[in-house]
C-alpha cells in the first residue's frame, strides 16, 4: 500500500485515490479481480487503471464525501477464484472529510 491517509473537504470529488497493493510476497496481480474500498458505510469499486503497474483508481462523489469526519478504510480484493485479500491487512487507511467554509 503506496496510501496510508487522505484528507479532503466535505463535498470535495475532483480528487482520485490512487493505490497500489502489495502483500508480504510482492505486488498483486490485479488483472481479473474485484476491488472496493470500504469506507463510512460506502463501498466503492475500484478501477484498475494500470495493470502493468498494479494501479488502482477510486473517484468519490458527493454522497461520499458529505459528512466531516475521521474514517477507516481498506480496499477488498476479490480473485478470480473467489479468494479474498483486505488491504492494508495490518490496519486501516484514514480517510479525513474536514469541512469546508460553505455551511
């Protein structure tokens, strides 16, 4: 995992997630799986942006950025063979929705 925390303000979505996801035997092998990103009630697909790379994308929308708050997430990796694998697998990534001077 290349992102440990991300903040951003309430209703902001012009901002991606970008990630790559490793475990202890090296990068993954995300061609052919599944991946979200679970967060503050939201599951989010993830999409692949660069196989070669091991590069994922999320973009978020306004639903899930429009309560300020503190949040644990990880994305969940679905293999083509029904395995499933939870990154960060030794914790959370934050994610910080401060809010914005428009109330």
């Amino acid at each position: 995992m290349s992102l440990e925390s991300l903040t951003i303000k309430r209703g902001d979505t012009g901002l991606g997630i970008k990630a790559n996801l490793s475990n202890e035997i090296g990068n993954l092998d995300l061609k052919d799986t599944s991946i979200t990103l679970l967060f503050g009630g939201h599951e989010i697909e993830a999409k692949v942006s660069s196989v070669h790379d091991n590069e994922l994308m999320v973009f978020l929308n306004e639903e899930h950025t429009s309560k300020v708050g503190s949040y644990d997430a990880e994305f969940k990796v679905e293999f083509k063979d029904g395995r499933i694998e939870t990154f960060p697998s030794d914790g959370y990534l934050k994610i910080n929705i401060i809010r914005d001077l428009k109330e």
